[in-house]
C-alpha cells in the first residue's frame, strides 16, 4: 500500500511527515549521545555519582545506541531502493570515518595531552593514544552492520528472514565471544565481531546487529501502511509486549543479560527493541502538528545531519581534553561543558553545510 501525498488525517500522513519523526528521534537520541560523551571524558567521580551523572547513566546508558542503529536498520528498507553497490559503498566509507575519527577525536590530542602534562597517564587509566585509535566504536559497527543488513536484504528480501537472523544473533552470539587464536592481527579483527570493551571493542557485530536487522522489520512494514497512526498505536502495544517479555528474562540474570561490557544478553536486547518501538511512538506523538516547532525544528535539523554532528561533537570533546583534563570537572561544570559542546557542534554542522553548499555551487 502507498501513501497519498496529502492524505487526510483517517489516511495517515505523509512521506516527509513520517521521516520528520525519524528526524526528531535521533535528534533527541544525539543529545543524550553528547551527556554521555561528555560527562564520561570530563566528569569527576563526584559528578558520576551525582543526581545528574546518575539520571544521564539511567537515561542513556544503553538506549541510545541502540535505538540509534534500530532506526538505521529502519531507513534500509524504508527509503527508496538503491543499488547494493552505493550501499556497499557506503557502509565502507563509515567503517573508514571510524578510524579516521578515533585518528582525530582520541589518538592525536591524548598524545598531545600527555605530551605536554596536561593530562596523566594515571587519570587516564588504560587508556592511550593507540588504544584509542583502535577502538571499535558505533561508525566502524555502523560500516559492517550497514554492509550486512544490505547483503541479507538483498539475498533474503522477505522479512521472515531478517526476524530468524536477528534471532540467531541475540541468542547465539554468546557462544562465540572472546573466541581468539592467540594472534595478535587475527584477534584484532575478530574484536571486531567478538570483542568487549576491555579489549576496546565498544560495539561488536554480535549481538548488536540484532537491532538494526528488527528495524529492517519496522521499515518495512511501515512504508506498506496506510494509516501512520494506527500503525504506531500498533507498534506501541506490541513494544510493550515485547518489553514484558525481555524484561522477565532479564530478571532471571541480570549480571549476564546487563553484562557491562557492551555486550548485551538476550533479554537486554529483546527489551531495548521493545523501547525503541515505545520511543518512536512517543516520537510521532511530540511531532505530530509540531512542524513549526523551533525546538522540534532545531531537533529535526540536528537528527537530519546526525553523522556531521556525530563527528564534531567528538573533535570538541576529544580536543577538549587539551582545556579541562580527563574526568576532572564537577558537577556544574560539566553541566556547563555539555550545553557548550551542543551548541558549538550546532556551530559547527552550520558551517558545515555552508561550505559544502558553496563547493557544490562551484562544482556546478
């Protein structure tokens, strides 16, 4: 089924409509990315174990990546279809931004941190500049979940396949973590797929690729709609269903479906799926009627340019270490530090755009 270009508010609503939604959300989810951001890199153990470290933890711990790449997975199947090949291509030059911005945000400026005393090695704790630059983070995740949702869609286009593979991936993938061959460049790679935050592996494939193949889900069946409303009124209740279900099973072992490295068990994932689809619907609720909305328009701007504010978001904090040290600030201060690092990556993706706009002016 399509959507009418001006449907009546019985008929659902628009292409554009549904995607400001979208917009909305991981504009939200972006902010709640910089909280965390900042008060990891600049937070005092005061300001960790404050109401704010602690509400941000609570809010945003595992949240918003997750529902960040459910929504990737989403726009697979949602958007027009394009050639396998432009996705490939695509998901490789993610993979490569990763290391290119862990070269930027994490590697130089640690070097000159502690090249010039402004920072210790012990505040650091096991962290260094190379550490840093091979930190497996959410664009070299993206780049390979990206590549693999596109091959799995494209070999396997009916979604009964997407829902069996994510359910392989969330309940097999613990048996092949920590696998390794004891040499050092294979296990490197493998961390890539197995790894866990110690080895510096923040978000393996397995079990995260379980998120974006469900979205694939979500995409699909919402671009066959015919009524948005319904249709997240829908996803609503079958989000708390599934949130019922990962809950109980998540009771039954906190400590392996909560693991602390990153690697989320079965009952984690199946309940963050749950809330992803709770939060979409709180998402088009806020939206609906908004357009006009500055702060659902400044929101949808910055969730439409949402990997441009990824990247200088993480160049403001990474540099930043060089102004205010590592896991130094209180409680105000890094309250303080959080409002400036929104407002100077809003900052920076306008300039952004500006100069973008201008070269492809000149190419023209």
């Amino acid at each position: 089924m399509t959507i009418s270009a001006s449907p009546s508010p019985q008929q659902g609503a628009s292409l554009n409509h549904r995607l400001h939604t979208f917009d909305f959300a991981r504009g939200i989810l972006i902010v709640l990315m910089v909280l965390v951001h900042v008060l990891d890199f600049y937070g005092s153990t005061e300001t960790h174990e404050s109401f704010i470290g602690s509400s941000i933890n609570l809010l945003a711990s595992w949240q918003v990546a997750a529902w960040f790449v459910f929504i990737m997975g989403m726009f697979i199947t949602y958007t027009p279809h394009q050639p396998l090949a432009a996705g490939l291509k695509r998901a490789f030059g993610l993979f490569a931004l990763g290391y290119l911005l862990n070269l930027t945000r994490g590697t130089i400026p640690m070097w000159l941190s502690l090249k010039n005393g402004l920072v210790t090695q012990a505040q650091l704790g096991s962290y260094t500049p190379t550490t840093e630059f091979f930190i497996v983070d959410i664009l070299q995740f993206a780049g390979i979940a990206l590549a693999c949702c596109l091959l799995v869609k494209h070999f396997f286009p009916h979604p009964k396949y997407w829902f069996l593979s994510a359910f392989l991936v969330t309940f097999a993938s613990p048996f092949i973590w920590d696998v390794s061959t004891g040499w050092g460049y294979i296990d490197g790679v493998l961390k890539l797929f197995n790894g866990n935050k110690y080895q510096g592996a923040m978000f393996p494939l397995f079990p995260w690729l379980a998120y974006p193949l469900v979205g694939m889900i979500f995409g699909y069946r919402l671009r066959r709609s015919s009524n948005i409303y319904d249709f997240f009124q829908k996803s609503f209740w079958i989000g708390i269903a599934i949130i019922a279900v990962g809950l109980p099973i998540t009771i039954t072992d906190t400590d392996y479906h909560m693991a602390s490295n990153m690697r989320p068990g079965p009952g984690m994932i199946i309940s963050l799926t749950g809330g992803a689809l709770v939060f979409l619907w709180i998402c088009q609720r806020l939206t609906q009627g908004q357009s006009a909305n500055r702060f659902v328009s400044l929101l949808c701007f910055w969730g439409r340019n949402v990997t441009t504010y990824y990247v200088i978001q993480w160049l403001l904090v990474g540099w930043g270490l060089m102004l205010v040290g590592a896991q130094q600030l209180p409680p105000f201060a890094a309250m303080s530090a959080m409002i400036a690092v929104m407002a100077l990556s809003h900052i920076g993706v306008v300039i952004w755009l500006k100069v973008h706009n201008i070269r492809a002016m000149k190419l023209a």
